[in-house]
C-alpha cells in the first residue's frame, strides 16, 4: 500500500511539474496595472503572472488561516472558561476539613 501512495504521489507532482513546466513563458508574462486616483500622477506597475499568483495564494493562505483560527480561538476560550467553573464547583465542594480539637489536659 505504501508503494500505491508513493507512486500516486510522484504521478500528481510530475504533472504539476509538467504543467509549470510548458506554461513558462505564461507565467513569465507581464502584466501592467495602473491606478488613477484622479489627483497626482497615476500610479503604474508591472508584475509577472508568477509573482500574482504568489501574491494571491500568500492572501489566501492567510485568510484562510485566519478564518480557522476563529473558531480555534473561540473554542479555547471556552475550554478555559469550563475548567475554571468546574475548578470553582470543585473547590466549593470540598469539604472544610475542621480543625482538630486539642484533647483536654489532664
């Protein structure tokens, strides 16, 4: 079975490979963006499609990491406010040991 996911692993990155590979000059295309706010001089940049896609999957890596975190964090939360109530049952649960009585002298 471990031969089975190894080789369908090697056959999924060579066709990534494969695909990167003839759409090179694709990718190294350049686009020109420009930004006219209408004051001052508009602004004008090129990038290649490679570096837009990095720049792409880079903000959606992010929001998606940060869109699971939310309810990692909330959860957290709760857990911690769980345990402390349970704590606080707990301790009021306890019975107070009583003190212990000295025995008369004599």
């Amino acid at each position: 079975m471990r031969w089975v996911k190894l080789i369908a692993v090697l056959v999924i990155l060579g066709l990534i490979a494969l695909f990167a590979w003839q759409n090179i000059p694709t990718f190294n295309a350049v686009q020109s963006f420009q930004l006219n706010l209408y004051f001052g001089q508009p602004l004008v940049w090129t990038h290649s499609v490679i570096v837009l896609m990095a720049i792409s999957a880079g903000i959606g890596l992010v929001l998606g990491l940060l869109v699971m975190l939310k309810p990692f964090v909330s959860t957290r939360r709760k857990l911690a406010q769980e345990r402390q109530e349970r704590q606080e049952l707990q301790e009021k649960r306890e019975p107070v040991q009583p003190q212990e009585e000295e025995p008369p002298p004599g």
